[in-house]
C-alpha cells in the first residue's frame, strides 16, 4: 500500500477508535465514504489516472475501502449498542421514588376515614373483619334477629338478587356490614374483637342517600362484657377520631333488632357554626348495643357465659362531619378538584390523635 493509503488508513482508524458517540462517528463516516469523503475522492481520481498505474491502484483502494467500511460499521455497531446502553440507564423506571407534588395523588375522604377508624381501633386491640357484598338474606336478616315482617326487608330497602337455579338462598347486596358480626362469630372462638368496615347497598338515592355507601361495624364478644365497655370504647374512639379529647358524647336509648339494650351515640356540635364538640345541640353519629342474647345463640354461643356489644357507623356520614363536606353525592363524582380539595395526602399516616 502506498504510503499516503496508509496514513489515510490510520488517520480514520484513529478518528473511529476517538469517535465516543454517533454523531462523532457519523462525521468520520461521512468525511471518509460519503459523497466528498477522503477516500471517495481518491476513487474518483483514479478514472483521471494511465491504465497502468490504475489498475494497481485501484486494487489498493478498493481493499481500503472494504476495511474502512468494515470498520466504521463496527465501530456504529458499538456505538448504538453503547447508547441503547446508557438509555436503558438513564430512562429506568423507578416506582419507588415518590412522585412529585404538583402530580401526586390523593387518598379519597372514605378510605381515608376508613384508615383512621382502623388506626384508633387498631390501638384498642379491634382487627379488621371482611365479609361479602353479595350476602345470604340469613345473614344480613335472619341470623340479626330481624323478623319476616321488618319493613328493611322490603323491596323498597335492599336490593335482592334473581335466584340462581340450584341455589336455595335468598341473596342481597347486603344492606349493612352487620352481617360481619353473624360470619365472625360462626367462624372464630370469642373473645372477639372486629372492626368491619365496608360497602353497602340500598335501594335509595337523593341528596343524603346513595344506593351504595359505606358502614363500619364494630363487634366485642368476651366474658363480663357491660355497657361500661360500650360506652369506654365508643367515647374513646369519638374523642380520638375529632381529635377533641373533651367532646361531649350522649347515648340515647333506641331500637336494633339485634341488640338489647340499643342504643343512639350523639355528640355535641353547635348547629348555629356547624362546629364539632362545640355549642348547646346534639348529633346522632351511631348506632349501638349489647349484642341480642337470640344473636349469640344463632351463632352458636350461650348468652349465659358469652356478652358482647356492637356499634355500626356511616363512614361518609363521619367523613363529611370530620371534613366539612356538604354533599354526600360529590363523594362519588371522582371531580379531581374535589379530591384535591378534601383527600389526603398518600404518604401521610392516618392521623392518630392524643387521648387514644
Ligand atoms: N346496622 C345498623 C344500620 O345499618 C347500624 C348498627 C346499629 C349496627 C346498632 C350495630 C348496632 O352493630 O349495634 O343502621
């Protein structure tokens, strides 16, 4: 190879090796094989050349074309592969680094209450029971002590399901989380300690009711279980869910069919500036009792050694109090103001407040 084949043969070798990306690479591509490369130019000059010296020529240049070109497309070959390389780096997707705050998400009004229930109770030693939406009309009726002729049984309240050939239930959406308490006792030896927070369903839908809501039920099964119990538990888990450690609390008697003695759970609020624990007027918030001896004894427990109280709240009811939300409907419009408005920030804990 002539000695200027050579230096040219060195110089594009040494300017791959020193091209680190592609747009570096590309420069010597262009600069050595394209239209008014280096070496392009030295093949056009052959047609100029004697036949002769062309020809030895010729065979030169075109081996140094080969090479070049072997060599430049490994060199790209490595270079995209180094590129691809450092995207795959750079672009991996993280899912643990918290969003930024201008995008993150909001916890909604009902599971954060939900979490603030389970974290009171939580801390008075409850734990959280399931139970199905679609339930037995035993289990959410019958097992409730709840009489044939009860007007929630009417089509007007509960939502009952077409009968399933082969199955002889009857089937509802069920219209309060209390069958919980029926499928805990059944499936668990007392003492018994649950909370059962959950949707519900009934057939009724205006400004302060919707078709579907939530409840948390609340179940305590024991040995020397008293209404002392009840009333402790329910004003300690009041007080810690305002987050007013002095709320006055009032029970009221009342009637459940499954419970005996029942009762109303108010506390005070000022109905002229809607504050909470303040002014002379009271607000009916739960529902609660001592677990009806015919309850027990339809789950297979002696009333005689095993007592028990149980309580049921609404949680969108607790929710718009605690929050000041106006319209229970708004609860289920997924407006993204509105979340942003009223919903809780995803990586703050529930809030946990003094007195529990
Ligand atoms: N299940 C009742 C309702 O939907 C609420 C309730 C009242 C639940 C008293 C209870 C209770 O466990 O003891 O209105």
């Amino acid at each position: 190879m002539s000695d200027d084949l050579e230096i040219l043969r060195q110089d594009v070798l040494s300017e791959l090796a020193g091209a680190t990306d592609l747009r570096a690479w590309d420069a010597v591509r262009v600069g050595t094989l394209g239209k008014s490369g280096r070496l392009t130019g030295l093949l056009k000059a052959l047609g100029k050349m004697q036949p002769d010296e062309r020809k030895a020529r010729g065979v030169a240049l075109n081996r140094l074309r080969d090479e070049l070109t072997q060599a430049v497309e490994a060199r790209g070959k490595e270079l995209e592969a180094a590129a691809l390389q450092a995207r795959l780096i750079a672009e991996k997707l993280d899912v643990t680094v918290p969003p930024p705050a201008e995008v993150a998400g909001y916890i909604h009004p009902i599971s954060r209450t939900i979490e603030e229930m389970t974290a009171i109770f939580g801390v008075m030693g409850f734990q959280v029971a399931e139970g199905p939406d679609i339930e037995t009309d035993w289990h959410n009726f019958s097992a409730l002590n709840t009489p044939d002729h009860h007007p929630a049984r009417t089509d007007h309240d509960t939502f009952y399901l077409p009968p399933s050939p082969g199955l002889d239930v009857t089937r509802v959406l069920r219209t309060q989380t209390s069958g919980v308490q029926i499928r805990t006792m059944l499936g668990q030896k007392p003492p018994i300690r649950i909370i059962a927070p959950g949707r519900t369903y009934r057939a009724d839908h205006d400004a302060t009711h919707s078709p579907m809501f939530h409840q948390c039920e609340g179940l305590v099964v024991g040995q020397g279980i008293t209404l002392g119990h009840l009333k402790g538990c329910l004003i300690e888990f009041l007080r810690a869910f305002f987050g007013k450690p002095s709320l006055p609390v009032r029970f009221r008697s009342s009637y459940f069919p499954f419970t005996e003695p029942s009762l109303e759970v108010d506390i005070g609020w000022s109905r002229k500036t809607g504050e909470i624990g303040g002014g002379e007027d009271w607000l009916e918030v739960l529902g609660a009792g001592m677990v009806h001896a015919r309850v027990l004894a339809n789950c297979g427990l002696d009333p005689c050694v095993w007592q028990g109280f149980a309580f049921g709240m609404g949680v969108e009811r607790l929710a718009m109090l605690k929050n000041g939300i106006p319209d229970l409907r708004s609860f289920y419009e997924s407006d993204i103001r509105w979340l942003r408005h009223y919903g809780a920030d995803p990586l703050a804990p529930a809030l946990l407040h003094e007195g529990v």
